[in-house]
C-alpha cells in the first residue's frame, strides 16, 4: 500500500503543483493551524484508504466540511470509529485536491477533467462549500434583478430638474 504524499508523509511542504485553476468556492475557510498539524502528520485520527494511498487525517476536520462524512463518523455504522476508512469509487489524486480544499479552503486543479472529477467528489462527498455554492445559486435565481418591483420607487422619485 503505497503511502499519501499529502498528510504525515507528506510533511510540511508548500504546494506541489502549479494548477490550470486555483479552486475556492467557500470564500476562504482555511483553517491554518489545522492544516499544519495535518501537514505534519499530527494528531490525526483516522487514515482514508482511496485506491491504493492513504491520507492521514483529523475526523472532526472531515466531518466539519462533509456532510457525507460527518454522517459516516458519527452514525453506528461498521467505519464509524474505524483508524482505517476505505473510500471507493473515487481517484487517490483527486481525493487528495479535496484533502487540500477541506483543510486550506483551495487547491490547485492541473486540467480541466481533474476539475470535473473534483467537483464530482465534492458533490458526493457533499463538502460545505459546494453546498453553500448551490444555496448561493439557487438564491440569486429566486432573487429578482428586474421587474416591477426594483422599479416601482422610480416613480415616486423626486424631480432631479
């Protein structure tokens, strides 16, 4: 099994790759202490098996920024207390972008499919700011930008002549 370079193995380097795009949807919830101690391999608490690497990480950091996994953490399910959770169906290098998006609030995509791919794992994953991103959306569709409503004070405006 081949060890993450991300978490304990990983150290505590800068960024790795220079990416086509720079993600940050949640408006920058980096955690800086938090994503040190993760970077260092410290007090983390469970390990996520994706694929044949293992990400050291911190539950409460995960289970903070993904419903999905926040519900695996604390419901009675066989993975619930588990060191070791095995994730399924998702690339190891594109679990390790959401790994970086989850402590640091960014990560750098090096193309356009790791992009769709990342987006995908967040949405499976369901991380706060893709839902947040949507609450958003939906928000500005239901908000009127035109219509009677913006324009019924400019009849009782006062005269400018």
């Amino acid at each position: 099994m081949k060890r993450s370079s991300h978490g304990a193995a990983g150290g505590a380097s800068k960024r790795r790759c220079k990416g086509i795009a720079v993600v940050q949807l949640g408006g920058g919830e980096a955690k800086p202490r938090q994503a040190a101690l993760w970077r260092q391999g410290l007090l983390c608490d469970v390990q996520l098996r994706v694929g044949n690497e293992v990400f050291p990480a911190h539950r409460l950091v995960l289970a903070a920024e993904s419903t999905f996994l926040a519900a695996l953490f604390t419901g009675h399910f066989k993975d619930s207390l588990a060191p070791l959770v095995d994730i399924h169906e998702m690339a190891p290098r594109i679990s390790a972008l959401a790994l970086d998006y989850m402590y640091d609030g960014t990560c750098a995509v090096p193309d356009i499919t790791s992009l769709q791919k990342l987006l995908s794992v967040a949405s499976v994953l369901q991380i706060a700011a893709s839902r947040r991103r949507r609450r958003q959306r939906r928000a500005a569709r239901s908000w009127p930008t035109r219509g009677p409503q913006w324009n019924s004070n400019l009849h009782n405006a006062p005269s400018l002549d």
